[in-house]
C-alpha cells in the first residue's frame, strides 16, 4: 500500500487553491503534465483566481532593434544592465519563421501589444498565444487597456489614434470581445505632449502628458482613458509647468506611475512615484530621487526609464553621436542618490534607443477573434 499522496490524489479544489499560488512560468512549465493540469490552465475561472493570488513576478523587458528581450539590471559592486534572452514571436505571414518587426509595444496584464506599420499582433509571451488583428487605417498609433466584462470578467480593448493630441481628431475602439473596430463618440479637448504619443498603461488604464491650449498658462498635466466608461480623465502633475526640458513616464511594478522631469534652463532632474493607483481618488505623488545630470549628458523627452523607489536609483537611456557617423551607440545611464552617472554602453545606435518597461507574466487567454491566427509554443 502506498503511504505517500501523489498531487493527482488530491481533490479537485485542493488541487486548484495549491496550483494558482504557483507563479505563472512555473506552471507554464507544468502545462504538459497531464490532460486535465493542461485544461486547468486554459479554465477562465481558475486563470482570474491565479491572476489575484499568484505571487508576481516582476521582470524587467526591453524592446530593441524591434525585438523584445528580458533584461537583467544589477545594482550591486559596479552597476550593469544586459540583455539576457530574447522572447520570439514569429511573423503570421512568414513561411521561414521570421520574427515580427516590433516598432511600438504597451503591455497590460501580461498581454503585450505589438505593432508594426501594417499589423497589429496581441501576444502572451508566457503562454505563447497571439491574436493578429487588422489596424485602422485612420491609426498611427495604439493604446491598450482592461476592463471588467459580466460575461468574461477581464476583458481588453485597443484605442487607436492618430497622434499629436486628441484634439479634433478621430478616436477609434477594437473590443477584443467583439473583433472589430468601432470610432468613438468622445471628445477630449487637450493636446497630447511631444513626450509621449505612446502613452503607459496602468491598472487598466492609458496615461500620456497633454496640456489644454484654453488655460492661461497651458500647463502640462496627466490625461488618463479609462476602457470601462471610454472616457479620459485628468490628474495633476507633482507641480505645475507650461513645459518640460524633459518629461517620461514609467510604470512601478503594477500599482504606482513615475514620472521624469526636467525643467527649462536646469540640471536637476527629478523622479516622481505616485501613490497607489485606485485607491483613492485624488493621486498624491512623493520625490524618489533628485539627480544634476552632466551638461554633456542629453537625456530626451520620452525616454523610457526605470527606477526602484526602494533602492532610490534610476536606468534611463539615450544615444550618443560621435563626430564621425559611424560613432553611434546606445548608452544606459545607471543614477543613484550619490549623483553619480554610470554608463553602460548598450550597443551601436540603429534607427532607436532601447524601450524598458517591466512586465508580469501572467497566464491570461486571449479571445480568438474571426479570422484571427493562433498560436501556443508547446
């Protein structure tokens, strides 16, 4: 007679409650176990419950040459940031496995947007499964967010817009849930700042820096669009300011906005967390670190940035042009609370710098739409 349990003898909700605290690429690994460990996974339900209990992972990815790869940053002895893997996703219309050509990507619940200038791919890179969908032709670029669906819970929408402010332009809406485009009847009478076209996403929703041309100092605020009620919405900045020599946005971990600012005519550069986005109504925001930046140092508006609240440092990066044209190359600046600035040199620049965002990995389905491609690595 055995005397030991094996997982299969386990009841079903036992089994269940043990599975959903396991973090997503562990149980990715564990998908080919068996039949009904491979249905598990693939259960809406069980996939909500893994989403709210699951410990997250949080990594750091970045997009590069118009691939994405996992990045490692270390902090400890001499600063370094490298690239360690490359995740693949493969090009729907290519008959030799040749990789997509990424040139935007935006994330929400582990589900990456990607986009070319002709096609537009959703992409679990945990679970492999992709969604290619048709882009507006009224579109340059696109935002993604989530929202709560009675019949499926989580569910996801693609903002399509043409840039340059929102102002007097057309706003167009893909529901994942419905697969197809749809223009908006809203308005939102604010122009989005040259920072940020792309915009970040947080929570669900989209945030980009804009300004109102109605105020007497045109000052530079947040708008945000919600996906639930397809409205924006603004919050205030940590102060206020017609223009920024510099301004970025980032993402911390999953619950807080960061912002990188620079004014006019100044070296001091200074990095904002927000409070926790969600949990009250009006954003407070506090000063994670404050650095003067080498005049010889350009740090562009728009740059992507990370930064670790706790720690009280900042990775940001921008390109280098040397006299000759062939002297180009991307450098990643590594800045802490003793002000000191090190270089990491990243490589030779190409059309752009490198794109760092942090991403959790989840086991998030995507709903197959009509005509839709699918995939799943096995």
């Amino acid at each position: 007679m055995r005397n030991t349990w094996m997982m299969s003898d386990l009841p079903g909700d036992l089994l269940e409650e043990i599975l959903c605290r396991v973090p997503a690429t562990s149980l990715k690994q564990l998908r080919s176990t068996c039949k009904q460990w491979n249905n598990l996974f693939k259960n809406g339900r069980f996939i909500r419950k893994h989403l709210d209990k699951a410990p997250k992972q949080f990594l750091n990815l970045m997009l590069n040459e118009s691939r994405v790869c996992s990045m490692s940053v270390s902090f400890h002895g001499i600063p370094s940031v490298e690239a360690t893997g490359e995740l693949r996703l493969i090009d729907s219309v290519s008959s030799l496995e040749d990789q997509f050509e990424i040139s935007q990507v935006s994330h929400c619940d582990g589900l990456l947007l990607c986009t070319d200038d002709t096609r537009i791919v959703v992409w679990n890179p945990c679970t492999g499964q992709t969604r290619w969908i048709e882009p507006n032709n009224r579109c340059y670029y696109y935002a993604f967010g989530s929202y709560q669906d009675k019949s499926y819970g989580n569910s996801y929408k693609i903002l399509g817009y043409s840039g340059c402010g929102f102002k007097n332009q057309e706003l167009a809406i893909y529901e994942i849930n419905s697969h197809s485009w749809r223009f908006l009847d809203v308005t939102c009478d604010c122009i989005l700042q040259r920072y940020t076209d792309y915009g970040v996403s947080l929570k669900g929703n989209t945030y980009w820096f804009a300004s109102d041309e109605k105020e007497n100092n045109h000052n530079v605020f947040l708008v945000s669009f919600d996906y639930t009620t397809e409205r924006f919405r603004r919050l205030r900045l940590p102060y206020q300011c017609p223009d920024y020599e510099t301004a970025s946005l980032s993402v911390v971990r999953e619950d807080k906005l960061s912002v990188l600012l620079q004014r006019e005519n100044t070296s001091r550069t200074e990095i904002w967390v927000t409070s926790k986005i969600g949990e009250t109504k009006v954003v407070s925001w506090s000063m994670v670190l404050a650095v003067d930046f080498p005049s010889e140092l350009f740090i562009c508006s728009g740059i992507s940035f990370l930064v670790d609240a706790e720690k009280k440092v900042v990775v940001c990066c921008d390109n280098y042009f040397g006299k000759d044209e062939y002297d180009r190359k991307n450098l990643v600046h590594i800045v802490g609370e003793d002000n000191k600035v090190r270089e990491v040199n990243f490589g030779v620049a190409e059309s752009s710098w490198p794109f760092f965002f942090n991403y959790v990995p989840s086991l998030i389905q995507i709903r197959e739409g009509v005509g839709g491609k699918r995939k799943r690595d096995e």
